[in-house]
C-alpha cells in the first residue's frame, strides 16, 4: 500500500510571522544576513559563505557572467547555467573570475566595415551607447575605434553607413595600459572629461573599459563577495551525464562551487557524481546537489558528500513539473522537513548542511518565511530574470517593457541532461514553459529594497541573524479569508496613471 502523508502540502503563502518584541537594536543597520554556503563543522567558520542569502537560479534566460558579476558585487553568488557547450561555460567562469572592480570587459563590439543599422541594433540589443570597434568584432580585439551616440545622427545619416567613417579611431583616444590602476583610471576620466576609457594590452588589444558612471562603484557595494586573491566568488551548474568532462574544465576556470542541476535528486545519478567529484579532487572541489523534498533525499545526497542541499521541485513559475508528472511538493513543506532533517544530522555528526530554498518564492516575505522555516539562502530565478543584467532580450508587449524567461525544462532550453532517466539524449516531453516577465531595471536598485525588506521583517521578528531568526520566528497558518484580508480590500483603488 502506498504511503500517505497526514497533512497537505503547504507553500509560503499560506504562512504569516508573528511579531516579536522588537528591542532598540533591531533596526535594519543591525542585522546581518551572513550565512553559510558549504558544509562545516559546528562551531568553525564554513570555507564559503554569502553575505546576503540569494543565489540566482541555474537557467539559461537568469544566469551568465553578467549576472554572476552583479549578484557577487551585492554579495550573492550565481551558478553559472550549465545547458551550453563546456567551452563557453567555463569561458563564462572565466570572465567572472577576471573580473576586476570598475573595469569592464565589453559586450558590445563590432568590426569597422559593419554599418551603422549594426549599431543601432547592437544598441537596442544590449542598452550600451558605448560600442567597441575591434579588428575582429571581438571584445578582446585590436582596439580600432570607440563609437558613442556622439558619433552619429540617425536623423541625417545612412544606415548603410560604414562604421570607419564615423567612429572615433584609435588615434584620437585616450587610453590606459595593463599597468593603469583604477584610481589612475579614473584620474584620466576626470582630466580629458572622457565617459569612459578603454584599456588595452602592449598589443593594442582591447582588455576593460572604466566608465565614468562606475567612479563609486566598489564604494556603493561594500558586500562584494570575494575570495582570498580578491576575486569575485562564481558558482556553476552541471549534469550526471558530461560532469567528468565539464568539471575539469570549470575547476581550470577557476570556479568557486558547482551545483548539480536537476528537477528531482534523489537518484543514484547524483550519488555517482558527487561521489566521483569528490574522489578525484580529494574533497577539495565544492558540490551542491538536489533538488529533493523530504528528509530521504536529504540524507541520500549527504550521504554521498554533498556540501549543500537545493530543496523544491515544481515550484518555480515557469516549471510545470507537478502538472506533467504529478511530481513534488509544496515548497513550505518541502523546507520544513528537509530543515528538520538537517538539524537531527547535525546533532549526530556535528555537521551542519547548508540548505537552499529553490522555487515558490512570489513575494518578498516569501523569502524570510524560507529563511525562518531552515533555509540557510534562497535561488531565485523569475526574480533576477527580471533585470538588466539577466542575458535576455528585453521587449514591448502590450505596451510595457518585458524580459523573455524560460524554463531549463522547455523545449527552448532542450536542457535534457537535468531530467536523467539513463537512455538517449532526448527531451521527451517539456516540465517548463515560455514566458515573459515585467521589466525592473538594474538588479542593485531592486535587490537593495529587497534585502531591506528582509532586515525590517527579521527586526519585526527581533532577530538581527538568520541563526537568531530561526530561533526565535513565530509562524502561524493562515486561511484562505485572512490571506484575503492581508491585501487592499473594500476600497476604491486609484488609478495609478491618473494619479501620477
């Protein structure tokens, strides 16, 4: 006979916290969001950690180098997605790791014999006025010339113009070499009255700009994640079927964590590979593993040597997992269990397991309830997909500025290694969707509310730690009337645009 749960499977909203006494010291300025990333020992500091709770999401439409790059200078990680060639995902690695504060490798290039109409697009493509002319239309080309909005007049030229008649070449610029520090950078930038200065290698090839705009960037971004050289901290996902290949290739870019991508993790295919990571670099290699949503799963893949545990499956907006396979649970559950499950492990080994909620977060309070119910940080995906940052387009729909978002499970993504069932190479039937979500802007601007909404919340909880507020978080179950009532109700809401 098959086993029966007792009680439903519950998601965040169907939650509330109840308010603590809120000493004088909890104020947001007092809390601290610092929380473990890998495994340790009770007691010793982990060898990761974040400074802010938040992991953007292992999909292609959320998280490359750009992302990871935002994320880490706010003080959260990204696992860069792992549905692409081994080569270009650890080129991606590399490119987070070389990063170097307020210089900026250029994602908008073009060759001098491209026209002005390849402006316009690369302009529309990337939101950059600043487009780098390279021999070979690469970021790390001969640097032949800069053209800015400056440059042209799209009222009075031909869009059949060559872009060696317009730019600004080389001869006329002023630049710094590999020996320019940031401050001397900036000191030139301030001196010729430049926007922004290129920065190019003994042979003339381009390496970063320095934009006048990043003057203050790394003084407006004291949580930057960073490892001992000072580098920014990247994670990376990978699969149970190429992993032996694509591990060696990321451990030699340098990544800091890897993360086994998948819609259910209780498999021995997981096991394998943690396992294998795990013999072959002598432990020294960091892997998280999941998705899973009961305590069994929990304790198979820490049993295999996982450093951290990703719990949920069906939760996410775009992922149709429960609909197709009838597969998962409700994400408040799924947290609560596996949290429970890691706390009885610690006290048998000392150990203490970093859990990472993942999916099923729609409100911001969602994610101090995640945080309150054991999750140690939270992935997000529809979230950061969002932003400028994410790598998709950004389109008018209806009238307002959207950002394409698809699922890893969707037939764009083809992403067939994360549901391994042994057999071909295949997707045989899609557990993700197509969509799109509503424009936000730049991801500092929107993460910076975010996070105060989650010091504020925890000082209503009076906790000013993530340990402190899994202490001491009350939590009520809420019915469907009162959640009803939590919103605007039996009112006349104002017309947002006539009242602006």
């Amino acid at each position: 006979m098959a086993f029966y749960y007792n009680e439903p499977s519950r998601t965040f909203s169907e939650y509330l916290l109840i308010p603590n006494l809120s000493t004088k010291e909890c104020i947001p300025d007092n809390v601290v969001l610092k929380t473990p990333l890998v495994k340790h020992k009770v007691g010793e500091k982990p060898s990761l950690e974040l400074n802010i709770p938040v992991a953007s999401a292992i999909m292609q439409s959320v998280s490359d180098n750009n992302m990871a790059i935002a994320l880490a200078k706010c003080g959260g990680i990204s696992f860069i997605y792992g549905s692409q060639s081994i080569e270009s995902q650890a080129e991606m690695v590399r490119k987070v790791k070389k990063y170097k504060a307020g210089f900026v490798v250029s994602d908008s290039n073009l060759r001098p014999d491209d026209t002005l109409r390849d402006v316009v697009a690369m302009k529309q493509k990337t939101g950059h006025s600043t487009i780098a002319i390279t021999e070979d239309g690469t970021p790390t080309g001969k640097l032949l010339g800069i053209v800015t909005s400056r440059d042209y007049r799209l009222s009075r030229a031909s869009l059949d113009e060559k872009i060696s008649s317009f730019m600004t070449p080389f001869s006329q610029l002023i630049y710094g070499n590999e020996k320019t520090s940031l401050k001397d950078a900036n000191d030139l930038i301030w001196e010729h009255k430049l926007n922004c200065l290129p920065i190019i290698d003994s042979n003339q090839k381009l390496m970063y700009f320095v934009f006048r705009k990043d003057y203050d960037s790394h003084k407006e971004n004291p949580n930057e994640l960073l490892d001992k050289s000072k580098s920014l901290i990247v994670g990376a996902g990978i699969n149970t079927r190429d992993y032996k290949e694509r591990v060696a290739a990321l451990v030699e870019a340098g990544v800091d964590i890897l993360c086994i991508d998948s819609s259910d993790g209780y498999s021995e295919w997981q096991s394998d590979t943690i396992k294998w990571i795990k013999e072959t670099y002598n432990g020294e290699v960091k892997v998280g593993a999941g998705n899973v949503v009961d305590k069994e799963g929990f304790r198979y893949l820490v049993d295999a040597g996982a450093d951290f545990i990703k719990v949920g499956i069906g939760g996410g907006s775009i992922c149709i997992t429960r609909e197709q396979k009838g597969i998962g649970r409700g994400q408040a559950s799924s947290v609560i269990e596996v949290s429970e499950a890691r706390d009885e492990y610690m006290k048998e080994t000392g150990i203490y397991i970093p859990i990472c909620s993942d999916g099923g977060i729609v409100h911001d309070y969602h994610m101090v309830l995640a945080l309150a119910m054991g999750a140690d940080f939270i992935m997000l995906g529809r979230y950061f997909a969002r932003f400028d940052e994410s790598p998709t387009r950004k389109l008018k729909v209806g009238g307002n500025f959207v950002k394409e978002y698809w699922g890893e499970g969707s037939n764009r993504a083809r992403n067939w290694q994360r549901y391994d069932m042994g057999g071909e190479a295949k997707l045989g039937f899609e557990e993700g969707v197509d969509s799109y979500v509503p424009y936000a802007g730049k991801l500092k601007d929107n993460l910076d509310t975010t996070i105060y909404k989650i010091k504020s919340t925890m000082c209503n909880c009076g906790a000013l730690s993530l340990p402190d507020l899994q202490k001491k978080a009350r939590i009520t179950l809420v019915s469907a009337t009162s959640i009803k009532e939590g919103g605007a109700h039996d009112v006349i809401l104002k017309d947002k645009e006539l009242s602006s």
